[in-house]
C-alpha cells in the first residue's frame, strides 16, 4: 500500500533548498559527508558490486600541494585539504553544502536513507505523491534516484523489430529515477517520465529524496 503520509521528509540537521518536499528536503552535502566517514567496513552480499564501484570511484584525497583539476576517468567529488569539491561544468568547484548532493549513484543513495533510518521511495510512490502536489522542486534540480528496478509495466508487450530489441536490452541491470535535471530537455520532464541509469552511475546529474517508513 502507498500510503500518503510515507512522502518524502527531511533529514534532521539539513536546509530545505531544491529538492523538497513540503515535510522536509533531500541531504544537503553535509550529512552524505558525515555518513562516508562513518562507513569503512565493505559490506557483503548484494552489496558487493557496490563495493566495488565505491573501490573505484571514491573521492580522492590529495595533499596541500595538489590543486583540484578535471579528470573525466576519476570520481565525481575530490578531497583535497580536507574540502570537498565536485565536478560540475566549468570544472571541479568547492562543494556548496547548502545545495542538494549531486553525482551520487544508487548504491550511496540507498546506503545514506539506510543510515539516516529512512528509505528511497519506490518509483509508484515517488509518482502518487508528485501528481498530489506534496513534493517540491520535482523537476529542473536533479533527477531523484528510486528503490525500483527498470522493469516493464504489467501487460507490457514489446515491438517487434528494432524498436523492440533497443528497449528490451534496457530492461536489466537499471534503477529507475524520477523528476527530471537542471540539464533535462523540458519534454522530458514529466511526471510519468522513466529515467534509468547503471545503479553504479554517477555522471549524471543525480540525487536523491528520503522517505519515512509507513507508521
């Protein structure tokens, strides 16, 4: 059951700015950096591949001499001197911890709702709550990560031909995110909109929502 009251809700101690929810906001860049430095110990079972992806794209630390510069093969977020910065379109910037976390993949958004004692919404709820007008800043911020495979809907009946074979290979291997980007053509922004990526991406420009547990 999707239950009204289970909308999106924010996390103590973050500012309400872009992605909201009239309940709250989505992590401002402070949180997700208290939440890495709490998490060493790589986890087992599922979470193995996600493991992997964070072996191999974790920020970068580097030393008081370094200066931070672009590299397209390298994480999204660099450490150096004990700041964070991140890629964006003019280069790496000084993260800004009053603006929603950007460039985070699946798995670290659903580690960072599992330690704040919260969840990603599943896509159908993201969806009843975005055409209830109980969420903010659904579109033009980030595209919002979900809890739900890219699977096809029930009765779903692929084309024959190219066309159905280019959306079936598709079908595997992604989560589904809703909303839209800053960088999205504005025919794509719409609330029945599938968007699906890699549960290990982070190039895009990604974030994420928090939502409560039925009561």
């Amino acid at each position: 059951m999707i239950r009204r009251g289970a909308c999106l809700t924010r996390a103590p101690g973050t500012r309400a700015a872009s992605s909201t929810s009239r309940k709250g906001s989505a992590p401002s860049a402070t949180r997700p950096r208290a939440f890495a430095s709490t998490t060493s110990s790589p986890p087992t079972g599922r979470w193995s591949d996600g493991w992997r992806s964070r072996a191999v794209s974790s920020p970068t630390a580097t030393g008081s001499n370094s200066s931070p510069t672009a590299d397209t093969s390298g994480p999204s977020w660099r450490c150096v001197d004990d700041r964070l910065f991140a890629g964006t379109l003019a280069g790496l910037a000084p993260v800004d911890p009053a603006l929603p976390v950007c460039h985070v993949s699946y798995y670290e958004a659903d580690a960072f709702a599992r330690w704040a004692g919260k969840h990603l919404p599943a896509e159908a709820e993201w969806e009843v709550a975005a055409r209830g007008s109980e969420l903010e800043a659904v579109f033009g911020t980030l595209w919002q990560w979900t809890r739900s495979a890219y699977l096809p809907y029930p009765g779903y009946q692929p084309e024959t031909g190219a066309l159905g074979e280019y959306n079936g290979k598709f079908m595997v291997n992604q989560m589904v995110l809703r909303g839209s980007s800053f960088a999205t053509p504005r025919g794509h922004a719409r609330v029945s909109y599938r968007n699906f990526f890699p549960p290990s991406a982070r190039w895009q420009f990604t974030g994420l929502r928090l939502a409560d547990f039925p009561a």
